[in-house]
C-alpha cells in the first residue's frame, strides 16, 4: 500500500513546489492510475515512492511517505529496493549495462541484495516464464526492441518482489505492439497482488484497467476517483488530458438530445456501445447506408 | 564478444585466462632481447589461438591496434632515442639511429606480446562471466561496474553518434571535405554529451532502486567452473611470472 | 511536389529484405499516414525519403527528378524529417538558434530566415521559450523543438516519424493543427504512425504496410470503413470506429464528426 500524507516537495533548481499538500491512499492489490499534463508532477509522484526522489535529486520536501509500512524518508534508495520499484519512461536507460544477456541482467538487482544462487536461479527463471521472456534469455539487453526492453525493466523490478510497483509513463516511447507487451505485464503485477502506481497517457487503457484514477495540475491533485467518476468529467481537457471520444461523442449527442436522458456519459467501449444502441436500430436500416 | 566459437580454452575459468595474459606479458617483458618476446608470440600465443578457433579475429585485432602502436613506437625511438650514435639513415634534420631502432623493435614485441594475450583473454571470454569472476574474488562493485559497462558503452555511443550525424544532415549540414567534417562535430558532441548525462542520471536512479551500493557482500548469477587442474595451472604461471621477474632483477644487479 | 516510389525493394547487408517491391506516389499537398506492424518497414521507407538508406533496387523521385547521387543535405531542401527521438537533434544553446539551424544551413537569406524561425515558433507554441536551452525543457518541449526547426526549413514535403510518441494532449492538439496549416499550405505531410485516433481524424490517406509491402492504399474514410480485424494489425482501430463496428453499422467511421453524422434525428433519443 501506498500512504501519503500532507506531502510537498520543491526541486533544487526551482522555486515552484513540483508537488503541493498532496495526499493519497492506496490501499494494498489496487492499481491507482496518476493523469495529467506533461510537468503536472507524475513523474515527481513516482520518484517520490520509489525514495529516488529527494534521495537522489535533493530539493526539500515536507510530510510523510510511507510505502509498504516503510517510511521512505527512513531508508536508502537501495534498502527500499525490496519493497518498491521504479518503472522509467526510457527503457533504454534502466538496463545496468553491465550485464550481457536478459538473464544476467534479470539478476543484477539480487545479486546487489546477496541473494544466493539458487533462489537467485529460481526467481529469474520464474519471471521469465510469467513474462514471456524465455526466449529471449540469452540475448543482449541492446539487443532487443524498445517494447522488449520495457518488458526487461519490469522483469528486472518484478523479480525483487516488491509490495508497490511506480511506473512513469512506460508505454510513452513505445509502439502499439510494445504497448501491448507492457499492458500485458501490468495485468500479471495485479494478480500477483502488488500494488501498483501507474503515470500514463493513455486514457481508454486508464478506463479499462484502473482501480481508482487521481488527476494531478500543477502538482495538485485536482480530481479523484474511480474511471467512471474521472474520466467523464468536462474539466478533463482544461487539466491537459484527452478525453475520450466515445465521452465527447455522447456529450455532443447528449446536447441535441440523442443520448439517452439521465444516463451517465461512457468512458468504455462497452457502455458507449449500450448507450447508443438503444438509439441506432434506424442507423442500421437507413443512415449507415448513406 | 567471444561468444560465437566455443573450445576448451572458451570454457575456462575467466581467471585462468586472465592469469595466462598476465604470465606472459611479465615473461616477455624479463628478457631484454627481441629474440624472446617473438619467440614467446610464436610458440604460445599463436598456437593458443589456433586451438581456440579465433586466429583470424585475434590477428585481425592485433593488425588494427598494435601496427599504429609499433609504428608510432619506431618513429619516437628510432628518431629521438636519447644517447643513440650510430646514425642508418639520414632525413635532413632528423637521423635515425641504430639503438633506438633495436630499443623499439623489442618495444613493440613486447607490446605485440602483451596485447595477444589479453586479446586471447577477450576473445575467448563472455564479458558476463569475466565480471562474475572479478566479483566472487571480492572486487569492489563499483569497479565491476564500470569495466562492464565500458565494454557495451563504443557500440551505444557509436549507434547514437550515427543518428545525430543523420538528423544533423537531414536539416541540410553537408559534412563534405576536412571543413565540413570538423564543422559537423560541434552539433554532434553537444547531443552526445548531453544525452550521456541524462543517461547517466536517470541510470544511476534505475540502479538504485534495483538495490546497487546496498550494503552487504554481492552474489553473482553465473557460477564459473574451476577444476584442480586449472588452480594448478595458474600456480605454476605465476611461479613462472615469479621466476621471469627474478631473472630479470637478478641480471640488472649482476 | 510529386513524390513517386517505384518498385522500391531494401536489403540490409546481412540478406534480410526490409521493403519488398513498393511502388507509389503522392501528389503534393496530400496528407498520408503510414501504418503498419512493428517491422513492416514503416521506418525504413521513410528513411529512404531522406535519403538515409539507398534502394536496393528500384527508384525514388521528387517532381520528377531521380533521388539517386543526391546526400541528404541535398535532399532536406525538399524533404524535412522530424525524427522520433528529439534527443538525436538538439544541440544548440537555445530555443531559436536550434530551429535557425536548418534554414542557416539551407541558405535563406537573414531576413527569410528569422521570419521562418518566428513563424514556426509560434506555430508549436514554443514563442515564449525562444530563449530557453532546450535540455532544461519537458520531453514534449523538446519534441516541438525538433518538429519547429524542421517546419523552419519550409520544405514541400514534411516526413513525420512517430510525432505523437509521448505528447501529451496540448501537445498534439499542437501538432495537429500544425498537420492541417501544411496542408493549407499546400505542404505534403508523409507521417508514420501508430495512433489511430491522431491517423482518423488528420489524414486523408492511409498507406498499410506489411512484410516490407503496400498492403492496402486508399482514403482513411474507404480503409476506416472496411476495417474488420484490427488485431492483425497489431494496432488498436479508432474508439469511433470500434464504437461503429459494435454497433453494427456497415460503414463504420472514424471521427466524431462523422459519427454524430450518422446518428438518427433528436426523436430517437427522447423516445430512449
């Protein structure tokens, strides 16, 4: 779980707070999805729950973080390492570069912790297998498409066996196919019960996968709540997100009254389709034909 | 790197190798004379690299690094080698004179020397496997680290260094000729320099959160074979090293 | 400008074919997006077009006149290529000398040059931060960067390479409009893409590539509505046309747009 309290952080080099009087609860097992502009302050709120941020990039910050029962603040970056992991934008830059095969650098991280040998085998090969990367175990890390690669830094944080999992936008530089690979992955954290902080994009993937959705602008939180209370919302545009095109049609639909009266706007595929369809039997007949 | 061939001398212990590459190098360097570190070249390294299967790519290797190193060697010595008389050959201001070509020939075999064996020691090792070595002998992490990561870092740098040298073109910078080449470098190092710091950045955060500098002694993944045999070896080649340096003081003070 | 590609067919030195015979032309001002699966040769082909990578076999022109011989600073003068990763291009000390590169380099005179800077400035929104250093900005900054000093230069043909890969929604309404002021313009805009929504609502054609082969050439409208497997594609399809395929229309759309279009008259939806 992820427990945040009163939180305020301001870089070194700046003035303005990157995070402001932030609060959040995640409870255990959820995936909590972060939205916003870019410099809205994901990545910040990422770093903060991984303790790389202040640890590592200095600033002043103020409240309390606590990750797992840990208290951030309390531990080193590579203590913490145990409890939580951090998924970066670039995956090229998360590879050790000091390993030479998938495996190898599945290992490093327990090498750096001491785990023995065997445990050590035994925990590699078995993320391997629940991420499909078997094949690809003896190949160069450099080796491998940016998606692959994604999928190697998830691996390299799964097979710590954290509690809580940040990700910052890792499907940001990465093709439909890699997407795919990384949502993939993602669904395998959850049944493991981890819990997981996702910044993203992708709104319609937001829509489908999250628990509880947390809007940040200008590092505030503006909105919170589930993808249905969120993700419908008219503000979503003013706070530098995109929102669904299945919401903005039936919101224009709603306004020349071809949205059922009282039905709340969609932000699935799936009730999109329930609310239109109650209205496009004639569509069928007549107007596709035009 | 020393992946593709696999022979005996492939599967040994990285520190075999690495004891091997050092022997030598000290055995050449012991006796002062070019009769010797040519001899040593002939007779071990040469063959070593037959039975590994990686002549072609060892001599390949030693034609592009140690040429320019033996030329560069015999054009220092041969011209200004301090306390040299007897003059071969006569250009204008410069003389070259015999001792310093006697004293660059042995130079530059005893480089050749020590360059085959460390080559033999790359070419016949995983990186991985050399790193898990330096580590189950207890060396410092950090240093690991860097030799690792220094291996992979030319290839990085060199695929980046293409892509900007591209875009760089495709906004109509011509790098034809001495000038334009030159010219192209000061937008070239900027993205390459500045990129290798966020790289750097954001790596050493990755690293962190995967528990690097944690306190407590490191494992290593891959366990590397070792055999009495090869312990037995390596006894005997550091005697040998032992004996070549004692040979060698012993006929200095004599 | 007329670009004509004819039986273009690429091996990479090691034997390995990564266009396999494309053949097509694009007549100035149009708007086409390049989709396809990973390895199908998007990249590929659109490197070809600055001259990056040499055909195998096979031609390129540019209004008649063969690419062969020409180096890509020749060919930027007619072709602008904005990379995918901004990284690779930025290298000057500020905003505007950045995007100054290119026209400096192409030759225009002082006066041309600082109107063209001004002017694609403004167009991505980057006027403000004229004299920022680009590595202190947000990747999406920096993208606008890139895709600025490539407008700058005020090619005919304007090459796209993943222009939406981490933008966020200011950003790509940014870029969008950027897309149809080319067009205004009469500027041919080629983008390689994977994102449906941005391909839907911004382009007119659709090039599918696969195997390093045309696979199908037409209208989106056409390719929207004929659409049926998506996940062959390896692509999501557009949240409308998804939306239009459920609903069982037998031409599904695209947009919005022609979505709220084809929705029956008000009385429907009071009688719902």
């Amino acid at each position: 779980m992820i427990n945040i309290k009163d939180f305020s952080f301001t870089y070194p080099t700046s003035t303005v707070p990157a995070l402001s009087d932030l609060d959040l609860d995640v409870p255990s097992g959820e995936l909590c999805v972060v939205l916003g502009a870019g410099g809205a302050g994901k990545s910040t709120l990422a770093g903060v729950i991984s303790g790389t941020i202040p640890h590592l990039t200095g600033g002043t910050a103020s409240g309390a973080v606590q990750v797992n029962e840990t208290t951030v603040a309390n531990e080193d970056t590579a203590h913490l390492a145990a409890h939580v992991g951090l998924v970066m934008q670039n995956p090229f830059n998360q590879i050790s570069g000091a390993r030479f095969t998938v495996r190898e650098e599945l290992a490093f991280g327990l090498e750096n912790l001491g785990v023995p040998r065997a445990e050590m085998n035994e925990r590699v090969n078995a993320v391997m297998d629940e991420l499909r990367l078997t094949h690809l175990r003896d190949r160069s890390p450099f080796q491998l498409s940016g998606g692959q690669q994604q999928l190697l830094a998830i691996g390299s944080v799964l097979v710590m066996r954290p509690a809580v999992v940040a990700l910052d936008e890792p499907t940001s530089q990465l093709d439909a196919a890699g997407c795919d690979l990384v949502f993939t992955a993602l669904s395998t954290l959850r049944q493991r019960g981890i819990t997981v902080l996702l910044a993203e994009q992708r709104v319609e993937r937001v829509a489908r996968e999250a628990d509880r959705v947390v809007v940040l602008e200008k590092g505030r939180v503006v909105a919170t709540g589930t993808p249905d209370e969120v993700l419908a919302r008219e503000e979503l545009e003013s706070w530098g997100i995109a929102p669904l095109r299945y919401t903005i049609a039936a919101r224009r639909a709603a306004e020349r009254h071809r949205w059922p009266t009282g039905r709340p706007l969609p932000v699935t595929l799936d009730s999109a389709a329930e609310g239109f369809g109650g209205m496009t039997s004639i569509v069928t007949a007549g107007g596709a034909t035009a | 790197m020393g992946t593709v061939p696999s022979s005996r001398i492939h599967r040994l212990n990285p520190l075999t190798k690495l004891t091997f590459a050092v022997t030598t190098t000290i055995c050449a360097f012991a006796v002062v004379d070019y009769w010797w570190p040519l001899l040593i070249f002939c007779v071990v390294l040469v063959p070593v690299s037959i039975a590994a299967g990686v002549l072609r790519r060892f001599s390949l290797m030693l034609m592009a690094l140690w040429i320019p190193v033996a030329v560069a060697v015999f054009l220092i010595q041969g011209f200004f080698f301090p306390e040299a008389h007897h003059v071969i050959a006569d250009f204008g201001p410069l003389q070259l004179k015999a001792e310093g070509v006697e004293f660059a020939v042995q130079t530059a075999l005893h480089i050749a020397v020590m360059m085959g064996g460390f080559f033999l020691l790359l070419l016949t090792t995983h990186p991985g496997s050399l790193m898990s070595t330096m580590s189950e002998r207890g060396i410092s992490p950090s240093i690991v680290y860097i030799v690792a990561a220094a291996l992979q870092i030319v290839p990085t740098l060199n695929r980046r260094a293409t892509s900007i040298l591209h875009a760089q073109q495709a906004r109509g910078q011509r790098i034809k000729g001495l000038y334009g080449r030159v010219r192209a470098l000061v937008p070239l190092i900027g993205p390459l320099v500045l990129g290798a710091f966020t790289d750097v950045s954001e790596r050493a955060a990755a690293m962190e959160t995967r528990g690097f500098g944690a306190t407590g002694r490191p494992t290593s993944l891959v366990a590397m074979a070792d055999s009495t045999a090869q312990r037995l070896s390596r006894a005997v080649m550091m005697l040998c090293a032992a004996g070549a340096v004692t040979v060698n003081v012993w006929g200095v003070v004599r | 400008m007329t670009l004509r590609i004819q039986s273009l067919v690429f091996r990479y030195p090691n034997g390995t074919t990564a266009l396999d015979g494309v053949s097509l032309s694009i007549a100035a001002g149009e708007r086409v997006a390049v989709i396809g699966p990973n390895g199908a040769g998007k990249s590929t082909l659109a490197r070809h077009l600055i001259g990056i990578e040499r055909p195998t076999s096979g031609s390129i022109e540019i209004d008649g006149r063969s690419t062969e011989g020409l180096s890509i600073a020749e060919l930027a003068a007619s072709v602008g290529f904005v990379f995918q990763n901004p990284d690779d291009q930025l290298h000057a000390s500020t905003v505007a000398k950045e995007v100054a590169f290119g026209p400096r380099n192409l030759g225009f005179p002082p006066a041309r040059r600082s109107q063209l800077v001004e002017a694609a400035l403004r167009r991505t929104g980057l006027a403000d931060l004229a004299g920022a250093h680009p590595h202190h900005l947000s990747f999406g900054e920096r993208k606008r960067i890139a895709l600025a000093s490539v407008l700058a230069m005020d090619t005919p043909i304007v090459v796209l390479d993943e222009p939406t890969t981490g933008q966020d929604h200011r950003s790509i309404q940014l870029l969008e409009n950027v897309v149809d002021d080319l067009s205004a313009r009469g500027r041919t805009v080629v983008a390689i893409t994977h994102d449906m929504e941005f391909c839907a609502e911004h382009f007119d054609r659709v090039i599918v590539l696969a195997g390093g082969r045309v696979e199908w050439d037409g209208p989106t409208e056409r390719w929207l509505a004929g659409t049926e497997d998506p996940a062959r594609y390896a692509y999501e399809l557009p949240q409308m046309t998804r939306l239009s395929h459920r609903l069982g229309w037998r031409e599904p759309v695209g947009t919005v747009a022609a979505f709220l279009d084809r929705l029956p008259p008000s009385t429907a939806g009071e009688s719902a």
